[in-house]
C-alpha cells in the first residue's frame, strides 16, 4: 500500500514534469509568454484528467474560457513537445470531427520510471 506522502509526489509527478520539459527544453522562436501558457494548460489538463474529463478542443475551450485559436497554439506546442499525442475523433453529435488530446505514452512511461 502507499503511503500518503508517496500519493502526494504521484499527483505532484505531472505537473513538475511538465514544468522541466517546458522550461528546461525551449521550442526554436518560442517567448517566456508561451512557456508560461503551456505550463498553465498542462495544470488544468491534469484537473481535467483528474475528474474523468475527456481532453478535446471543445471541453478545454469550455473549462479555460479561451480563444479556439488561442487552445489550439497552445495545444500544438504540447504536441509539438511530445508532452501530447493529438487524435481525431467523432464529435458528440458524430458528424464532425473532434480534436482530442491524451498524454503522451513516453510521458506517462518516463513518470512511472521516476
């Protein structure tokens, strides 16, 4: 059984892991402004992850109260990192098509190795 302060770093793993990689691994042409911003929508994709929220472009629109276009850059970076993996899906009506976003498997690999 774990103990309660290994349960603490588990749910602390992704977030710091998150910062590491933004921080410490800056994109070619990217500002401070943008790192900041995806370290702020790892945060709240890691609460939407935690209550069972499916991560798509509609739902994290939705949560964030931001821009389409402002999700989207963000979003991208993530992938671009490899921090994400991006899908397409059927949207909830299941005609059109539903961006959705997981975390990567090598993240989720090397947090579990850490």
């Amino acid at each position: 059984m774990a103990s309660k302060l290994s349960d603490r770093w588990q749910t602390q793993a992704l977030p710091l892991f998150a910062v590491r990689e933004i921080l410490d691994k800056p994109l070619e042409d990217e500002t401070p402004q943008s790192r900041i911003k995806q370290i702020g929508m790892m945060n709240i994709l890691y609460m939407m992850h935690q209550a069972h929220e499916k991560l798509t472009l509609s739902n994290i629109i939705e949560f964030t109260g931001m821009t389409r276009s402002g999700v989207l850059e963000t979003m991208e970076l993530l992938v671009k990192r490899g921090i994400l993996t991006e899908t397409l899906g059927k949207n909830s009506a299941g005609r059109g098509v539903a961006r959705q976003f997981k975390l990567s498997p090598v993240v989720l690999e090397q947090l579990s190795a850490g």
